[in-house]
DNA sequence: TTAGGGTTAG
C-alpha cells in the first residue's frame, strides 16, 4: 500500500518539512543550470557544486570547473581526489595536483598530500604516491601511514620496512596503523630481498618493542599474516596472548586453521568462541569462514546448524554468505541442496555463484551438467573468470570429456582470459587421465609460461594412472627441483617403480626421502557421526576400538576373495611378505572410517567420508563391494573428488 | 583523515 505512492510526494508535502526547497532540490537545479554554463565564469557557490558533481560521478564537468575557480576548498580538492580514485581517472589526479602545488593555501597541508598519495597508490601510481611523499613539507603521521598502505598496495614490502625505519631514526612516533600497513606490506608476494616470514617476524619484533603488538588491530593483521604464511602455531601464540579479542580476531584466527588444513580445529575455535562471551556475536564473515571449514571436514551436521543459524539471523539477505552455504552443501556431497540453494539466490547470483555451481557439478562427476551451467552463465550475460575456466576444465578431467575439453580451452581466448600455469595443469590431468600421455608433454613443451609444480604434478599423477615409467621420472627431474621438500612426488614415484616392479629404483627414493628427513602425509579419514568428528589414521592401530574395525573389515575381505576379489597389495612399498602387505592395506584409513561409520549409524544413513589424500585402488574396490554387501550408500570424497558408491558401483566409473 | 577477518579452483 505504502509502496505505490510516490516517495517524493510523501516527503514533500509533508508539514515536517516547511516550505524549504529540499536539499536534493537545489542541487538538481544547480547540477541543470551547470550544465549549460559553457566556459562562463563559475558560479559563487562553485565549491559546493564542484564537490556534488563528484558525488554524482560528474568528473568531466567538475574537472572543467576547476582552472577557473579562485579559491578551492580542502573539501572541494578532496573530492575531486576521491572521485579520480573511484573513476580510476589518473589524469583527474594529476591535475588536482598540479593545481594544488600552485596553491598557496594548501599547497603545504598535509590532510590534502596524505589524500593525494591515497589516491596516486588506488590508481596503482606509487612513483608519484611516492613523489608526493618525499615532497610534502609537512610529513604527518596520517601522510607516512599513507605511504605505508601506498607501499602495501604495490606489494613493496622491503620498502616499507625501510620507511618504517626510517620513522624509527627520524623519531616519528609510529602507531598501531604503521603496523597494519607496514605488514600487510611484508606479505607481499612480489619480488624482494628477503623472504615474508622474516620480514613479518621483523616487524612483529618491532612492534613488541614499542608495545605494539598486543593491539586489536596489530594483533589481528599480525594473526592474518602467520596464517597467510602457514606458521598456525605463532599466530596461535599471537590470539593466545590478547586481552582484549573481539569477533575480527576470533574470525582471523578462525579463518587461519581453515586455511592452512585444520578445519576441525576452525570448527572447535567457533564453539569456543559462541561459549566464551554472548556479547561475542558472530558475523557473516565469521559464518563463510566456518562453513568453509565445516566443508574441508565434510562436517554435514555442523553445516546444517550453521544453516538454521543463517536463517535465523537473517544472514541469508547476504549473497556471500549464500555462496558459501551452497559450496557447503555441495562440498560435503549434497549436490542437490547446493543446487536449491543457487536457485534460491535468483538473480542476485554473481559470478562466485556461478563458478560454485560448475565445480560443484565437477568435482561429483557431472562434466555435461558443469557445461550446461557454463553456457547458462554466458547466456545470462556474466563473463567468465580465470577460475570459472579452471572449474569447467577440471569438471571436463573428472568426467572423461577431452574433445569438449580442448575445445573450452581453446574459446578462452574468445573471452579474453589469457591462460595460465592452472589451466596447462586442468588440460594435462585432463589429457593424462585420460592416457593421452604424449598430447599432455607436447602441450606442456608449447607453453609459453613456465610450467608450475602443478602442471609437472598433473602429468606425474597421470603417469602413475597409466604406468608411464619415462614421463614420470620427467615430471620428477622439475618436481625435485621446484618443491624438494614435497615428500608426495616421491611417493608417487616410488609407487610408480614398485608397479614396475623396480624395487631397487623404490629403495633408492626411501633413501633419498629418509636422507632429506621427508615426511610422508599420513592418510587420514574423517567421519561426522551425531555431530561429532571422527578421525582415522593407518597408523593407530593401537587404539582398541581400531581392532574391532580391523575384524570387521577382515571379514568383508574374506567374502571378497570368495568372490575372486584379490589385493591390490601393488601399492604397498616395503619388501615384506604378501600376508603383511595385506594387513596393511586392511589398515587404511578409510577402511577404518567406513567401518566405523557401518557400526555406528543406522541401517538407511547414508555413511560420508572425507579422505586426505587420493582413493587408493584397494580400499576403492573394497568399498564398492561393501555398499553393495550391506545394502549402503557410502559417499567418499577424497583429495580430488567425489565417490558415490551403490550397490557395488561407484559413481566414478572407476575413472578418477 | 587512516586500519584488522571471509566466498568460487587446483
């Protein structure tokens, strides 16, 4: 009812407001009779009109307004270095510039050069940021905090540490935003001298010194910092040592353990964080940030709550936390529930939306689905991004699609995303899955950008799928030398020569990896039952409840080899006789987490699993019998992707 | 006047 009448009518009529002409009025008209003032002299209220043409994104006319005015306000230059900094109109910048250096007034103030490198740094102009900087005559801590961020945006990172030493000799008395700036500035990944841990310990050193490093603000970019460079343990110190924490701290040192591969413990800090103060109100960043981590565990049950919480609070008004929601569902293997909720998003979709869907559909095994979303996107108008091409390649390497594939790869172009090393790597696991070695090295040999770790470890994983001897130990002579420290290259190796059966070559790579004191990722399998996680590794079989799993797994085994089924014991390295090797394999996590599951759930649950590392061959065969023996739905998702296996078949089609 | 945490991929 409210809604059909005129807004306007209802505010201007209205007794409240006199017989004043309203303020958006006046400058409508002022805006009007501007436009048809040519090269006249400015009107007397020049300033205020100036300042409104760039609120309204007017900069051309305001631009032209400037030469001829007298006597610009502060007010009037700042806007004019706002409005070129949104516009991404340098030119606009620099003449303001030049027009203040020529002004007497101001040409000294140092709120107007801390907005002029501001702007200059937004506009990805540091020399003249910089300019600007070594010229002001008056250096306040606003115009050196300015420059630090100018130097944070450049991804200058020794330089900031210069100036702020600088500050230090000088006696410019730092504060807490010198620190915020300065390291954000550290963990820049550009070119420098020294690596960002030890710029970012520097800093930190620093700012302990001038007490510092306990500020809410400090302490929290300081949490981000450690968490961006995967130190987890100083930024737990950092969190630890705070008096004072509020919802950004707790988020940053949430958002630290789901990003550096401990999503259990994200999931743990949230409750710990909900139970620690009720003032504590979490907020949607906080919300992405668990659902994030509750979907590195496939944590369904937390994710669900997380849900209802969303509803409840009205977070779901925020498209943001919609996507995360959605990549939530879809990620702990509830493809559907992720598609309600896209269609749910209606058009406020954005192009996250989008990408979630396409990987969504490809990470399950649905490559044809992913490129009908794909072409949906494009036919609604949105550009794809970077990461829509590598979802869509990736959803293509899953399903087996190599013609549809290439031909994806190759419309890149058409959408002006240039290739990069992760597209090379979709296209070789793409081309390598599916045994056209040779199509994947000439690929690799015609790239004209240098070949990633990825994209030698796509070829390595594919050559391990098809037993290629001679690519493998190609891909390892750039593996070695660009992540030396990756045990999991030589691993794959290793299982690549005992395939080969090659035992001395596999003797030489346990040497090599003892020798550099590598250590393997131990597989690891987690399951979510009535909300709780549960965790296996290969390696505790100490644990009593573990025995019971093995005999339970034992007995399906002998079922299996009743059948024909025979160990795949090919994979198991050491030189041990065949019945241990078995043991071994009986042993693996997700054998365990299945067993578990089969215990501990009712009989129609479907029982969701979530691996660290890829299926192995064996407990993939093992599975499959099992879901048909005891008539479950078992859904694994490993380090690649989903399975779904039922009734003995997995939705993989053996290809992954 | 200035600042801190999040989403999609591999």
């Amino acid at each position: 009812m409210f809604a059909s009448a005129p807004a306007s009518s209802l505010h201007l009529s209205h007794p409240a407001f006199g017989t004043r002409r309203p303020r958006l009025a006046r400058c409508r008209s002022s805006l009007a009779s501007s436009s048809s003032s040519g090269a006249a002299p400015p009107p007397a209220n020049a300033n205020h009109l100036i300042q409104t043409l760039c609120a309204n994104g007017r900069l051309a006319r305001a631009a032209a307004l400037l030469p001829g005015l007298p006597a610009p306000t502060q007010r009037t230059y700042e806007s004019l270095l706002l409005a070129a900094a949104r516009a991404g109109d340098a030119a606009l910048a620099a003449a303001v510039h030049r027009r203040l250096e020529a002004d007497p007034v101001f040409r000294s103030d140092p709120f107007l050069s801390t907005r002029l490198i501001e702007s200059y740094a937004a506009l990805g102009a540091l020399p003249a940021a910089r300019q600007v900087f070594d010229e002001a005559p008056e250096k306040s801590i606003f115009v050196w905090n300015a420059l630090l961020k100018a130097l944070a945006l450049a991804d200058h990172g020794d330089e900031a540490i210069a100036r702020l030493s600088d500050m230090g000799w000088l006696g410019v008395p730092v504060d807490s935003y010198s620190y915020t700036h300065g390291l954000k500035a550290c963990i820049a990944v550009s070119a420098s001298h020294a690596p960002a841990s030890a710029r970012v310990r520097e800093v930190h050193a620093h700012a302990i010194r001038r007490g510092y490093a306990l500020h809410t603000h400090v302490a929290t970019t300081l949490i981000d910092c450690y968490a961006k460079l995967g130190i987890v343990s100083y930024a737990e110190s950092v969190f630890a040592a705070m008096p004072e924490r509020n919802v950004v701290s707790w988020s940053a040192m949430i958002g630290c353990y789901a990003k550096n591969e401990r999503p259990a413990d994200a999931i743990e800090l949230f409750k710990d964080m909900m139970a620690s103060d009720p003032d504590l109100v979490p907020n949607s960043i906080t919300i992405v940030s668990v659902l994030n981590a509750c979907a590195g565990v496939n944590a369904l049950g937390h994710g669900k709550l997380l849900h209802a919480y969303i509803l409840r609070r009205g977070f779901h008004s925020l498209v943001s936390v919609l996507n995360a929601l959605m990549a939530m569902y879809m990620r702990c293997g509830c493809l559907e529930d992720g598609r309600n909720i896209f269609n749910w998003i209606g058009h406020r979709r954005d192009v996250v939306s989008w990408n979630s869907l396409i990987s969504g559909y490809g990470m399950h095994g649905f490559g044809h689905e992913a490129i009908q979303v794909f072409e949906e996107m494009v036919q609604v108008g949105l550009s794809p991004s970077i990461i829509t091409f590598i979802s869509v390649l990736g959803a293509c390497s899953h399903a087996g699609l190599v013609d549809e594939g290439k031909e994806l790869f190759e419309s890149m172009v058409d959408y002006s995303v240039k290739p990069r090393a992760e597209h090379y790597a979709c296209m070789v696991d793409l081309l390598g899955r599916a045994g056209q070695l040779d199509e994947a090295v000439e690929l690799i040999e015609s790239m004209h950008i240098e070949p990633s770790p990825q994209v030698w470890g796509a070829l390595l994983g594919a050559c391990r799928i098809h037993g290629h001897v001679e690519y493998a130990e190609m891909a390892c002579s750039h593996l070695f030398d660009l992540e030396p420290r990756n045990a999991g290259n030589y691993v794959l190796l290793a299982d690549i020569y005992a395939r080969a059966k090659l035992q001395n070559q596999v003797d030489v790579l346990k040497d090599l990896l003892e020798e550099h004191a590598l250590e393997k990722v131990t597989g690891c399998s987690w399951i979510e039952v009535k909300k709780k996680l549960h965790s296996f590794t290969s390696v505790d079989n100490k644990n009593p409840p573990v025995e019971q799993l093995h005999a339970l797994i034992g007995e399906f085994v002998a079922e299996m080899k009743n059948e024909g089924y025979v160990p795949d014991t090919g994979i198991v390295h050491y030189d041990i006789e065949e019945e241990e090797k078995e043991r071994i394999l009986l042993g693996h996590s997700e054998k365990l987490a299945v067993a578990f599951g089969l215990i501990n759930t009712g009989s129609g649950e479907v029982i969701r699993i979530t691996k660290n590392l890829r299926l192995c061959e064996d407990c993939h065969s093992v599975t499959k019998f099992i879901s048909k023996f005891t008539e479950r739905e078992i859904v694994v998702k490993d380090v690649n992707r989903f399975h779904h296996f039922r009734d003995g078949i997995c939705s993989c089609g053996d290809y992954w």
